[in-house]
C-alpha cells in the first residue's frame, strides 16, 4: 500500500503542468491564394504577448507576414507579394524574453500571380488590336494626308 501511494506522489510531483499555453494554430481559412489574400488563422494563445511574428516557410526561405489583426484565437496576415508560389508552412515566432520559432500543422497552397496577370494583360492586347482608328495604317491620320 505505501508502494502504491509512494508511485503516485512521485507521478505526480514529475507531472508538468504548463502555465502557459503556447501558440498553436488550429485552422486556417482560405487554404489557397494568391499574394494579397487575406488568411484567416484560428488557434489558441495568438494575442499580442505570445505570438510576435508570423512567416511563411517553404523550409529554405522564410518570408515575415504582415499582421493585420491579432486577438487570443485569431490572427489576420496577407500573403506578401513577394512569396514563391507553392505548399507554404505557417511559423509563429513567439513573444518574451526567450523568444522561439514554432512551425505550425497548417500550410496554404500559394498560387502565382503572373498567372492571373498574363491573362489580364493578353486580354488587354486582344481588346486594343479589335479597336480601330487613326493611325493603324487603313485609314489616314490628318485630312491633307488624303490622296488627291
């Protein structure tokens, strides 16, 4: 009996009980976009005092977000422009004196931009080519350049 209640002392007195919850990312809403987009990442412990910074990571570069808005359960970052497109990592550097970097279970799939620009701008080259006008070689550009 006094093996029994001297195991559970000794579990109990080595059980760790943590005084702060670290910041954890739980879920993160669109899980695709482009840079610009606006991610919406829903955990625990995301205020201001536990989480400093947050960057996406493909594991060979790590790009710094801009935070938009932070409470305790919800963080809003912007895809930067500049990121690479491809399966980026969500990272948490966190606040306070011995501040560590955390890689989250949460990735979002980033698209390229140069996709969506490519399309604008051969749309833009479509639509001015169907226009004409002065100048485009069928008809004349000032009334004395009319042959006589």
């Amino acid at each position: 009996m006094l093996a029994i209640a001297l195991v559970i002392t000794s579990a109990l007195a080595f059980t760790a009980v943590p005084d702060e919850l670290s910041p954890q990312a739980e879920k993160m809403e669109p899980r695709a976009g482009k840079p610009g987009t606006i991610l919406v990442i829903s955990g625990v412990s995301l205020e201001k005092g536990k989480v400093e910074e947050v960057y996406l990571t493909d594991h060979r570069f790590d790009v710094k977000v801009k935070i938009l808005e932070q409470s305790g359960n919800k963080l809003k970052v912007r895809i930067p422009p500049f990121v690479k497109p491809g399966r980026q990592q969500l990272l948490f550097l966190t606040a306070g004196k011995d501040p560590v970097y955390l890689e989250q279970p949460i990735w979002v799939q980033v698209e390229d931009a140069a996709d969506e620009k490519e399309i604008v701008a051969q749309k833009e080259k479509e639509s001015g080519s169907k226009e004409t006008g002065a100048g485009d070689g069928n008809k004349p550009d000032k009334p004395e350049d009319k042959p006589e």
